[in-house]
C-alpha cells in the first residue's frame, strides 16, 4: 500500500465525485481511479459503491474512512517528527569527551565560545579516552576533545582528523589537607610506611600516564595501591576523605586546593607531575561525509582564535 491510496480515497471520500478529486490529486481520473482499485485490491474488497450517483463508500469503506484519517495522520506525525529531529541534529554538536575533562573543561569553555562564536546547541557524551576516541572514529560525534601526550598519543590519521590544541593539564599528586595545613601524605613514602595510594584502573587513560611518572622517577615511590577508580573524580573524593595519595588533573582540583582542602603531594618535585596537552579533533570534512554546516563555522572560528592569538599577545608585549 502507498500513502497516496490513502490520500486518493479520503479525497474521494469527502467529494463524493471522481472527477473533482482528480483534478485536486492532480492527476487524470483513469489515474486516479485505478490507484483507489489498486487501494481496494490490497484490501480485498469494495470501498466504493459505483452504482450510485454521488458516489457513495460502502460499509466497509466508510470503517475505512475513519481508519484511514489515523493511519495518515500517524504517518504524517512521525515523519514531521523525525524531519523536526533531523534539522535539530543538524544545528547540534556532538561532543565526545573524556570524564574529567567534561566536568572541567567544557562548561567554561562551552561558555566562552557562546559569548564570541554563538549559542550551540551541544550534546556531550562522557567517556573514557579510548571509548571517546572510537566514537569520533565510528562517527558518533562531531569533534572529540580529549588528552594527549607524545608518549601516550592519541592515534588519528592526521590525513583524515583535523586537530587543535586548546589547552594544556598538568597531573600530579594530592592529599588532604590536616588541621596544619600540610598534606597528608608526601612522596616517595618509605618501605616501612607505604604511602595508601588511590590508583585509576589500567584501562584508564590517566592511569597510564601515572604509570610513566612512576616508572622514570629518579626516587622510587613507596605505594600501597588501596582503591582503584577510572575516573578522577571519583579519586579526588577519595582523597578528600584522607584515603590516600591521587595523582589528579590541576583542573579538577584547583577550589579544593584554593580553600586547603586538598595540597601537592609532591614537595615541590618536578618528577612527580607530567604536562598533556588538550586536542580537539574532527573527521576532516569530504564529499560523502561533508559534516555539519554548524560544525564547520565553529571550527573555522576557532582557527582564527588561535591564528589571532600570537598577534594579541605580541600587542600585548
């Protein structure tokens, strides 16, 4: 059955005349009357009383009336649905963004591209690294910001993505602040008294890069792994219970240590912290997959932020 049927014989149904619906379907009546039998066929019976003048329905025909409004109706509502969502997916962008970083990161830079870019319409999806880099790759999402460091690199084809650096992160280790003011855990501990340690799982992103530091610290740490999370939030909690030692993002803790919640655990260590760039990321758009129209202003727009930038800082200076 075609919707057509269906608009052919309400038509017919509410002008009683062949004639008159035709030429309101815009199509010839010999047209138009084989499409209302093609509709009477795919039914099995008579919607139509022909030996009558006006054209009358038959008993099963006016049922038929009735239901046919609603099927129409129904499939007129869905489709109106579904172009409505598809022209808001289109103003939209999809994020896919690590966890920290989400908490972080997006809601003050959201806001300050709102105030120089436009309003956006976003969509974001809090992953893990790995998860949030599968998802730009399967086409899940229109840009994906997340970490990167050269000994943990985030592998993209710089022939097919499109990358900007928007920002850095150090990580390093924390614990909570006692009555003194002063942490209450300092690395590297001692064999005899290990340091608790609130560890992120190893399929963890962040994980990985603790593993780095530890493994080319000059002094070797003493660590008595106690909890394990995948996610810093979750490791920052901890630690501010006195738990443990959490090696966490600065940007995820810098109230806590603002108010002496939480302090460096660290003692001042360079060896004991390690810098990681923030990447935004985009399929780069080509002829089968153009991308979002509203995906591409923002990233020109960001081009040119970054291309200015050099310049404000050297007026600046």
């Amino acid at each position: 059955m075609e919707t057509k049927w269906l608009e052919d014989f309400i038509s017919l149904a509410e002008t009683h005349n062949f004639s008159r619906s035709a030429a309101l379907r815009h199509v010839t009546q010999p047209a138009f009357s084989r499409r209302i039998q093609s509709l009477e066929n795919w039914l099995g019976m008579d919607l139509v009383d022909r030996t009558s003048y006006p054209t009358r329905l038959t008993p099963a025909g006016a049922v038929f009336y009735e239901q046919a409004l609603e099927m129409l109706g129904q499939i007129n509502g869905v489709r109106a649905l579904l172009r409505g969502k598809r022209a808001a997916t289109q103003m939209s962008v999809d994020f896919a963004v690590p966890h920290t970083l989400s908490l972080t990161f997006m809601p003050k830079w959201l806001t300050a591209l709102e105030q120089g870019f436009a309003p956006i319409n976003s969509r974001l999806m809090a992953l893990n690294v790995h998860d949030a880099v599968l998802q730009l790759v399967d086409g899940g999402c229109d840009l994906l910001l997340c970490y990167h460091h050269p000994r943990q690199p985030v592998q993209l084809d710089p022939g097919r993505y499109d990358m900007l650096v928007m920002g850095r992160e150090i990580l390093r280790p924390y614990a909570r602040c006692g009555a003194d003011k002063v942490p209450d855990f300092v690395l590297p501990g001692s064999a005899k008294e290990p340091l608790p340690f609130l560890s992120y799982t190893n399929n963890a992103y962040l994980g990985r890069m603790v593993q780095l530091m530890l493994a080319d610290a000059k002094s070797p740490p003493f660590l008595d792994t106690c909890y394990e999370t995948d996610m810093a939030e979750g490791l920052k909690m901890m630690a501010l219970e006195g738990r443990g030692i959490a090696f966490l993002p600065e940007s995820a803790v810098l109230r806590d240590v603002k108010y002496k919640h939480l302090a460096r655990a660290d003692g001042g260590a360079p060896e004991w912290e390690i810098d990681m760039e923030i990447r935004l990321y985009r399929e780069r758009p080509n002829g089968q997959r153009p991308g979002k129209p509203v995906v591409e202003r923002l990233w020109q727009y960001l081009l040119r932020e970054q291309e200015s930038t050099p310049r404000k800082r050297r007026k600046k200076s």
